[in-house]
C-alpha cells in the first residue's frame, strides 16, 4: 500500500451511500415447490427471537387445538450466541417472567451487581468520580454474558420441541400482495465471482403463517420490511458503534465501572464500561454515537488509548486480552420507534424494531420481552386463524403499553440533547431526568447518521500497538474468531465512485480493518468483517454472507 497524503475536506457519507436493495430484499415471489412449511418463523436466534419461540411453544403445549404448531428459529451464525455481543448488565425482570419456575440463581447470569462507579474521565492520566445518575443505578441487575445468555435459551427452545437452525442466514423476505409468506435462505460455497463451488448449498426457501424479524441491529430485511410497508417514525434511528475486548486479569475488579468524557472529544457522544464477570475476568468496551462530526475518529484506536488511563491499566496490565467484538447499537430511542411494528404475517422484535434505552445502557431485557409480546400476540391470532396486519396489533399495542416504551418515553430525548455538544447537552440530560423527561420535552428533531456532515481536517496523532495492552485492528479481528472464508463473496455493496474523503473515513470508522485507501482508491477487504454493521449506517450497505461468517464469540 502507498502512502499519500491525507485528503481533506467535508462530505456528507449519504450523497456516496448506495440505495437499499429493496428488490432484492423483498421478493414477491411464490415459494420454491420444496420450500419448507413453517407455522411461525424467527429471523435470528438472539435473546428477542428465542424468547418469542420459547413463550410461543409454552403456550401453545398447553392447547389442544394448536399442539401442533411448527416454530423454527434462523440464525446465521454457526452455533447460537457466537454473533451475540452486549455489555452486559441484565435486568432479569422478563426472565423472571420467561422462566417463573427457574430460581435466579440458575438463570444464565454470571454475578449480582453489588457495587458500582461512574467517573468523569478528564484527561489521558487524570479521573473524578462522579454521583451515579438515576438511570444508571444497577441495584438488582446481573453482569453477564449475552452470547452465554443465547446458548442457554436456546437449548431451552430445543427442548421445548422448537426447531433452531444455525447457520442459516436470510437473504430476502417472499411477499404476496402485502403479506410476507416466508423467506429465502443464503446460498453458501459460492467462489469470490459468485459461483458455485466446493461445497455449494443453494438457497432454500421456507414458508410461515407469520414471520418475526429478530435479527438484531440495523437489520436488512428490517430495513427493507419497513420501506416497502411504509412504516415511518417521528425521528430516524440513530446508531451507536460499540467495541468490546474481554480480559484475563492478574488484579480482580470489585464493581461494575462506567466513564464518560476522555478519550472521546467534546463533539462525540459516548462513554465506557468495565464490568468484572468473574473474579479475573473483565469485560470493558467503548461506545461512540455515529453522528460524530471528525472524519479522522477511530472508535477502535480510541479503545486502545483508553485501556492507558491509570483507570484501566491498573486492572489490565499482565493480563491477556482473550476475546474482541464490535456492534452498532440503536440510539434513536422513543421517537425512533416506527408507528407500527406489525404487519400482514409479520412481526419486528428487539433491537430491530429499536427497544434500547440509551441512558440506562440497557436493551436486552427489552428484547426479550418483545419477544414474549409476539408470542402472545402469534397465539391469539392463529387461534382465531387470522394473521393479518389487524389481528397481529395487537403486538405493538402491548409494546406501547408496557414499561419499555414508558421507560423510553422518560428518556426521550436524553440522547438526542447532546447532538448540540457535551456540555449543554449534560445540563439538558440532567433537567430531564429530574423532571421524567418532561422538560424540556418537546421532541428534538434529528437527520439519520449518514447525513451528517464529516470534516477531514490536519494530521490525526499517529498511534502504534505494543501488541501486550494495545493492539491493531487485524489482531483485534483475530480475537474475535472470525471464520469467514478468503475467497467468498463480497457481502458489502460499495459506491461507483468513491471519493478519497469518504475512503479516509470509512478506513478510520471500521473497527475491523474491511476499509483501506490505496491512494485515492478504496480497498475492500470484506472477509474482515464482523457484522457490526457500522459502514451499512453510514456507507457501503451490508448484506447476509454464507452461514458461520463471521465472528464467533463464546464468552462476549
């Protein structure tokens, strides 16, 4: 690779972003003559898509009439939980709910949350511990890890007479008229040119009364679903990009540590977490909102100058960085949530549909009971034989009169207040959470992350791994167990002409090291990729690849 010198400039990512394939996405097509016939099918094994199965095949045991029922679960990860990646700080309340005969301590939760800090990170070398806000309070949540949390229920919906199926990505969603009726699988063992090779498995198709997109964060046939339903909400979803390592310790953590400030500039929103899952095994992570205005920021380098503040070096040196990750986050909150989240045979869950609440640092727990939401839902409505966009709203109704969107309701704006700068934006956070959200509570109005201008300006300071606490972003990719074969396909859909600026950007966005320039050309380097989705909000789109690429996290 050459090294030119650094372009300079502003771009908006959204004049260089490709249009979503939406006639890819959305075929309006009859079922291949062998497609496989589903009752109710889940697109995506995570903790949403798994509730949902495991709530829908309890109800349905107890019930003559619909005994019988198929449910299947997709996943396109190799074994369950290796795509799943959170913090994690659990609230168990819909797991409790889930599994009433299960006592806590048997619930797939590493430890109690007893002791807790947030500091103020004001420099490179210096932190002032600050009063826990409110909505950061953890008393009676769980550390965890979510991809354990995955494994665990999923066994549960195997036993349960669920049929899961890893391995087996979705390409697109098989429509008539405005009915989804199942979907098309992704093909595997195609060479680098899309042809068949060793090992080829074509496409498969399998059909269902009712489908539920549970497939997690900026999700394609989400994005598609709710394009060519119409489906809108007051604010687009924003995203955050999260990178997360996983670490073997010679000094034990005694509380669950959150930071904000330092390393991230005053015109990014973000923070950082520590969380001790066992005596010497530390889970820490940086997220940053992608509306952040400098071209030049690196969420992974600013992770690993992280890891050299006192704060953290004092945990981490000696120790060995056993596992890496990195995911986007949804951000937009409550007036993110589309007006609708049900349609004619299909159902939207979890992170998909947007249930995070960005203050609390918390989602999973929305996820899942989402998830009991549509089962309940799925079961009044094949009860009465009608699985119409009518008979199935009742899902988003009990969503909207739940404590998720009351939760998101308070904090409406929390997040969006500091889309105008750190400071104001705390003096505003603050004035909502004593008030309940109320003032100011008018919505603040935001645009989508790739629309926000990116300015490429000077010299970024050079940063060089020691490879022992800090490390590059291929070593990082290394760490994440990353199967995808060299010579598949490329899944990421790129502009014609990328410009130099937007090449320097997405270099500096991807954590994973898919994006470099070679002089004014952008190299892709696609088999990198962990599926965080970050470049899919803001430049080349992202689409499912055969199934098992990617990471495979065991204990994130």
């Amino acid at each position: 690779m050459s090294e030119p010198s650094r372009p300079t400039g502003t771009i908006r990512p959204i004049d260089e972003q490709p249009a979503l394939p939406l006639d890819e996405v959305i075929l309006n097509e009859v079922p291949d003559e062998e497609a496989v016939p589903m009752d109710v099918l889940f697109v995506g094994g995570g903790p949403a898509g798994l509730a949902g199965a495991i709530e829908l095949a309890r109800l349905v045991e107890a019930d003559d009439e619909l005994s019988e029922l198929e449910i299947g679960v997709l996943e396109k990860s190799a074994e369950l939980g290796e795509h799943s990646l959170s913090g994690a700080v659990v609230n168990p309340r819909p797991f409790r709910e889930l599994f009433p005969d299960t006592p806590i301590d048997e619930l797939p939760f590493r430890r109690p949350v007893d002791r807790e800090a947030v500091y103020l990170m004001r420099n490179e070398s210096k932190a002032t511990r600050l009063p826990t806000p409110p909505t950061m309070k953890n008393h009676g949540n769980w550390i965890a890890s979510l991809s354990e949390i995955v494994r665990w229920m999923g066994e549960r919906a195997e036993g349960m007479g669920v049929n899961v199926f890893p391995g087996f990505p979705v390409d697109a969603l098989l429509v008539a008229d405005q009915r989804v009726q199942g979907v098309r699988t992704t093909p595997a063992g195609l060479d680098r040119e899309g042809n068949p090779g060793g090992g080829f498995t074509p496409a498969m198709d399998l059909t269902a009364r009712v489908t539920v997109l549970s497939e997690g964060t900026r999700g394609l046939l989400t994005q598609g679903w709710m394009k060519w339903q119409g489906a809108t909400s007051r604010n687009p979803q924003i995203y955050a990009l999260g990178v997360k390592e996983l670490w073997e310790t010679k000094k034990p953590l005694d509380r669950i540590i959150h930071t904000l400030g330092w390393p991230l500039p005053g015109s990014a929103f973000g923070g950082s977490w520590m969380y001790p899952m066992e005596e010497k095994l530390v889970s820490l992570g940086l997220v940053v909102g992608l509306d952040w205005p400098d071209g030049h920021l690196d969420v992974h380098e600013l992770m690993q100058r992280m890891k050299l503040h006192p704060l953290f070096r004092q945990i981490l040196e000696g120790g060995e960085m056993v596992e890496w990750g990195a995911k986007t986050i949804p951000e937009g909150g409550y007036y993110a949530l589309a007006d609708r989240r049900h349609g004619d045979g299909c159902l939207v869950v979890g992170d998909a549909a947007g249930y995070v609440d960005v203050p609390s640092l918390k989602g999973v727990h929305y996820a899942v009971q989402s998830g009991i939401y549509a089962a309940r839902a799925i079961f009044e409505a094949l009860k009465k034989g009608d699985t119409s966009a009518e008979a199935l709203s009742s899902y988003t109704s009990m969503v909207d009169g739940s404590y998720i969107v009351s939760d998101m309701k308070k904090t409406r704006n929390m997040r969006l207040a500091f889309k105008k700068g750190f400071v104001g934006g705390g003096v505003r956070a603050g004035l909502m959470s004593l008030t309940g959200g109320r003032f100011p509570g008018g919505r603040i109005a935001t645009e989508e992350d790739a629309a926000e201008p990116r300015t490429l300006e000077g010299e970024p300071t050079p940063f060089v791994p020691d490879g022992e606490l800090t490390f590059s972003k291929v070593d990082a990719v290394f760490k994440s167990g990353n199967k995808t074969r060299d010579d598949i396909p490329s899944h990421l859909i790129v502009g014609e002409d990328v410009s130099p600026e937007m090449a320097e950007f997405l270099t500096n966005l991807c954590p994973a090291a898919v994006y470099e320039r070679d002089g004014d050309q952008l190299v892709v380097n696609a088999p990198n990729c962990v599926d965080c989705k970050a470049t899919d909000v803001v430049g080349p789109r992202w689409k499912p690849r055969e199934g098992g690429s990617g990471p495979a996290y065991r204990r994130m």
